[in-house]
C-alpha cells in the first residue's frame, strides 16, 4: 500500500511538471548580426533574457500592463506569432547625427488571448519592444512593469529627483545596483548601465504618446522595475508658471483600446563609442506628420539671460538691459557673425501671465522688423501656464513674424502633461513656428514626429553656473545627449577651475577650459544651439566666435574616435566637405593625450586643419588655449592633448 501511495505521488508530481513544461514556449529573436539575441519564455509571465555572443547581461526579466479589469502579460495565452525583419534607409527632417540612417532588425510580434499584442526588435546595437492592444472604447491602465534582473553587481549611471515632479537638471550618481534600495529617490530615462563587463546598456523609450513618461526604482534584489505619474485630475493655482496638483487618478493613463504602446529600448553595445554614436530613439519613432517641413530651420541662436543682457564697451553708447536699444545690439551681433535667432527670454512681455502686450520698453514689433532687415528671426520666451491659457498664441505670434517660442517649466511628465508637448508641437506647426521645451523631460520621438519641436533642456546645463562641471557633463554624450537633442546653452568666455570658480550674472562664467567650450559646440546636439555669453566678449574673442558660429547644428555623419563613459569624449562631424572635431574630458586627470587617426578624411586630398587646444597654463588658468593651422591628410595621426577639464576643437577643410 505504501509503494502504490508513493507511486501515486511521484505520478502526479511528473504529470505536473509534465503540463509546466507542455505549458512553456520558449522562442527566441536575434539581431541580423547574429550578436545581440533575446530569448522569451512564456509561462505565468512573459520573460525574456538578453545575451551578447551568448554572454547572458539581463536575465529573467518580465514585462506586464496592468489595466483596470485584467492584467495583460498574466498567465498569457500564446494564440500566434510571427516573425518579419526589416532593412531600409531612413533620413531625418532634422538630422542631429546622420542624414541618412539604416533602420535594420529582425522582429517578432507575439499575439495573445485577449485581444493584446507583444512587439520584439532585435538590432545589431540593441532590443526593444512594446505593448499593443485591441480593446474596444476606452481603457484605464492602473501600470506597467517593465521589470529587470542583473544577473551579478552592476553599476549604474542615472538621475535621481525627490519626486515626479522635476526639472531634469540634477547631477548624475553612480550607484551599485545591488545597494540601491526600494526607498532610495528613483532614477528618469535615460539609464546607463555598466555591466562591468565589455557591455553598456542605455535604457530609454521612444514613440511616447498619450501615456506618461516611465521612470525606474530598484526591486530591492539587485533589479529595477518601472513606475508613473498618476495622471491628474483636478488642479489649483500655484503662481505665474505652474500648477498644484489637487487631484489625482488611480490610473496611469485613460487612452484608447486600440493603440500602439511606447517603444521601451536597451542600447546595448560592446564600445562606448556606440553609445554617442547610436540613433535608437529615431528609428523607433513616428515618422513626421507634417507634409512639407522646409520652413523649419535650425540654427545658433544668441541669448541674452545668461549675461543678464549686459553687453557694455565704447560701442555701447546707451544704457543696457532688457530694452530695445540692447535687443538691436544682439540683432547686429547676431547678423554680423551669421547667427539665425536671437532669443529673448523672461521680460519682453509686460506680464509673464499675457502673451499679446509686449513690454513697451522693448518693443517687439520694432525688433521684429528690424531682425527681418538683418536677415536675424526672434525667439519668444513663454511659460506652460500662459501657452496653455492662450493657446490662440500661436497664430498671433505668426502674424506678429516670430519665428519660434521656447516654453519653460513644465516640470512633470505625466499623461496629461505628455498631451500637452504633444498639443504644443501641433498647434505650433499650424503656424509654422518652432519649439524649445525648457523645465522639460528627455526627447522621446516627439522631435521626430513633429520636427518643429528643436530642442529639449532636461539637462544640468550652464545656467547653473558653477554647478555645471565637466564631471557631470561629461555623462551627456553617453547619456541624455545619446536619446535626443539638448539645449545645454554653452558658449562661455569667461572660464574657470572649478578650485577657482567666482561667477555670476552679469559676469557669467563656465567651469571648463576655453577650448572645452568651443568642442562643446561639435560634441552636443542640438537644433537650436544657444551663444549663451555676451556679444562684448564675442567681439573681444573674435577667434573663438568665429569658430563657434562656423559650427553647423544638423550633420551628415558623425564619428566617435574616443569614448569613455565619464572620462572622454572625442567625436568627428561631417556637413559636406567639411569635418569638425571636438574633444572633452573630465577632472581626473591633469593631462590626457590621446592620438586620433583621420582615416575618415577622402583619399588624395590635403586639408588645412585650423584647431583650438588648451594652453600650456590651461590646468590653473582655464582662459589659455591656442589656435593653431595646420595641413592633414587621410590616415594621420594627430596628438591631442587635453588638461583637466579641458578640451579640443577644429575644423577640417
């Protein structure tokens, strides 16, 4: 009796395992190059795993979305699959990177009981994928888990506010991933991580619509897993620039049934050089609706907040600030050295809160028409508040001749607030007018739907003054910068160590070399790329600003020649015939030397190289540079040569 009774349990136990397994799919994607591979495994969840030439770097992961009446990706139900694969040449309106961009992956979509979808993109340099649903109506999504596990320690680079609510300016940490905890501050995408293997994996999401920005927090077991803004419901007045939230949803998201979700993507690659090089969030986003986008034309622009609209000298004959003697300054400037735009920041309005009464002291009209003579467009400054009150704004700007708006503070990323960038950009482009979102969350294909919209801060950028160090900045390229375009605002003259940092408006400064600012402008992308200093200074440093304002902000190919994370940065541009090089580095070392080959340039051609290098003094008196002109050819090699802090720039021609 004992034996049958054992028998009788060992047959049950083997028929349970019997039907884990008959229950199980196992199914797998790999990127054209063999490289990159990802493995499913349906069972109570669906899981997926990440290999690099078979070398496991994120296992056991899990992806679900939680809707009001059930939860999609729970105890799933294969009903079919399908596999397709993909290779064509994309080109972007504004091409930040590469005029041309080949978009090349093998893709799974994975259909299950409930009428939902489950979309895999293996490339050669990453993983994505997305949910889709085919409800009927309406739905409420209460979350979605986009779940990781590290398989050992990992080292994470990542932003950390208090709360949902931030401007995405602060500092990087680097923290182990397995002493990050539950109640630690969360991180925003971008997310970096170090492996401490060969590999690098750069979190972020594309084709954000409708739905709230994602955010990551630790699992507590060596792991992140997502989470959202709820969206608002009610708000009360909190000033000329924002809004209290008074009420929120249960829910993340309330959209329709019937929809593609945000790409989630990994980065993944073997050479921080791939990192700056990459253009993941462009291949995954919506392709421009708008038809014909030859108006929109990117350009440096001169700003005049950051030196407090302050430029003095004997050609100063009238007393400067923000009135329409010093505006007309910025406009002679800004078409003497062939700079697109000047931007007129908080005060060419007589109030923050109206849009349509210009401070009479400034005098936009005036500006406007005389910006047109001087071939220079004008830039308004607005904040969310007062565009979201005055939506009509738009059309009046257009028929005022303004050629673009940069709107602030917006400060969150929840749905509603996700609707909002996306009603801007829209209306906007109705009058033909471009965008820079200030106070703003990470580009995530917007930028590419609607190509008005430029620029993007979201940075630790140079208004923060001596808050703004290359330890920080050095991050951009491999990180923020790596998703979408920043308006870091650089252009500094006055520069300083940071051991020696004294600055403040009117007499602004940077920590960093002089010849590090000026790579800045080749490193950093951007639509719109401020002149952040004084026109003064400009003039007195006619060298450096020539250089600058010859710098392009749209490219056909871009290059990295050295690269890594948190340490250096060194990149090629190509626009035409002409390539720019420009190099940054951090505070850890006193001097660095790296030798870069210039196997890009064309066979059988000389070229003059005029460059910008830090001075012999540059390591205590961060002013010093050189600029030198010299004659290349393809497969030299160059010396650069770097103090802390420090930079390169040139151009080849």
């Amino acid at each position: 009796m004992k034996n049958c009774k054992t028998f009788y349990i060992l047959f049950l136990v083997l028929v349970f395992f019997s039907s884990t397994q008959a229950a199980e799919k196992k199914v797998e994607l790999v990127s054209p190059n063999k490289e990159i591979k990802v493995s499913l495994r349906i069972t109570d969840k669906i899981y997926y795993s990440i290999s690099y030439n078979g070398d496991v770097i994120l296992k056991d992961n899990y992806l679900r979305l939680t809707l009001r009446d059930e939860v999609l990706g729970e105890n799933p139900k294969l009903s079919g699959q399908k596999f397709s694969d993909a290779d064509e040449m994309l080109s972007p309106v504004i091409p930040l990177k590469f005029s041309t961009v080949r978009n090349h992956y093998n893709q799974l979509r994975m259909d299950f009981k409930g009428n939902y979808s489950v979309e895999f993109r293996a490339y050669d340099d990453g993983i994505a994928y997305r949910f889709l649903t085919n409800k009927k109506g309406d739905i409420e999504v209460m979350n979605e888990d986009l779940a990781i596990n590290f398989p050992a320690p990992y080292l994470l680079h990542m932003q950390q506010p208090g709360s949902f609510k931030t401007a995405y300016e602060e500092n990087y940490t680097h923290v182990n991933s397995n002493e990050w905890t539950p109640e630690d501050k969360k991180a925003v995408l971008p997310l970096l991580i170090d492996t401490r293997k060969q590999y690098k994996i750069l979190i972020s999401e594309s084709d954000l619509s409708d739905y709230p920005c994602m955010f990551l927090k630790s699992n507590g077991q060596n792991g992140l897993i997502s989470t959202f803004p709820n969206n608002p419901l009610e708000f009360g007045e909190d000033g000329d620039r924002s809004l209290k939230l008074l009420k929120e949803a249960d829910y993340i998201a309330k959209t329709s049934g019937k929809r593609t979700y945000p790409w989630r993507y990994f980065v993944i690659t073997k050479d921080d050089k791939q990192l700056i090089e990459n253009t993941m969030t462009f291949r995954l986003a919506t392709k421009s609706v708008i038809g014909d986008p030859s108006w929109i034309t990117p350009g440096q622009v001169s700003w005049e907040w950051w030196n407090d609209a302050c430029p003095y000298g004997p050609d100063v004959n009238f007393v400067s600030g923000y009135n329409l003697e010093t505006y007309k300054y910025y406009i002679d400037f800004a078409s003497k050295y062939g700079i697109s735009y000047i931007l007129m920041d908080e005060g060419w309005a007589q109030s923050t809160r109206d849009p349509f009464t210009p401070n009479p002291h400034v005098d936009v009209h005036e500006l406007i028409r005389y910006g047109k003579e001087k071939n220079v467009g004008i830039v308004l400054w607005l904040t969310w508040l007062t565009v979201e009150n005055h939506m009509d704004l738009f059309k009046t700007f257009a028929e005022w001749g303004v050629k673009g708006v940069k709107i602030d503070f917006m400060d969150r990323s929840d749905q509603w607030m996700v609707n909002y960038y996306e009603r801007v950009a829209e209306e906007a482009a109705r009058y033909k007018l471009f965008v820079d979102f200030h106070g703003s969350f990470k580009p995530a294909g917007l930028e590419y739907k609607y190509p008005n919209v430029l620029s993007y801060e979201g940075v630790r950028g140079m208004e923060q003054m001596g808050g703004c160090t290359p330890d920080n900045s050095i991050y951009y390229p491999f990180l923020r910068n790596a998703v979408g375009p920043m308006d870091y605002t650089p252009g500094a003259m006055n520069s300083f160590q940071p051991n020696v940092y004294r600055a403040d408006r009117p007499n602004s400064g940077s920590i960093g070399t002089r010849a590090y600012q000026l790579a800045l402008y080749v490193i950093f992308e951007s639509g719109l790329q401020m002149l952040a200093d004084n026109p003064t200074l400009y003039y007195r440093n006619a060298d450096c600003t020539e250089f600058i304002t010859r710098v392009p902000t749209t490219w056909d190919e871009t290059i990295a020649l050295a690269a890594e994370v948190g340490e250096v940065a060194v990149v090629a541009k190509r626009k035409g015939d002409k390539w720019f090089i420009g190099g940054m580095t951090n505070n850890s070392k006193d001097v660095r030397e790296i030798d870069i080959c210039l196997d890009f340039l064309n066979d059988g051609r000389n070229y003059k190289m005029t460059s910008f290098k830090d001075g012999i003094n540059a390591g205590r008196q961060a002013m010093d540079y050189r600029r030198n002109e010299s004659s290349v050819k393809k497969n030299d090699i160059i010396k650069i040569k770097m103090v802390r802090n420090g930079g390169f720039a040139a151009v080849i021609e």
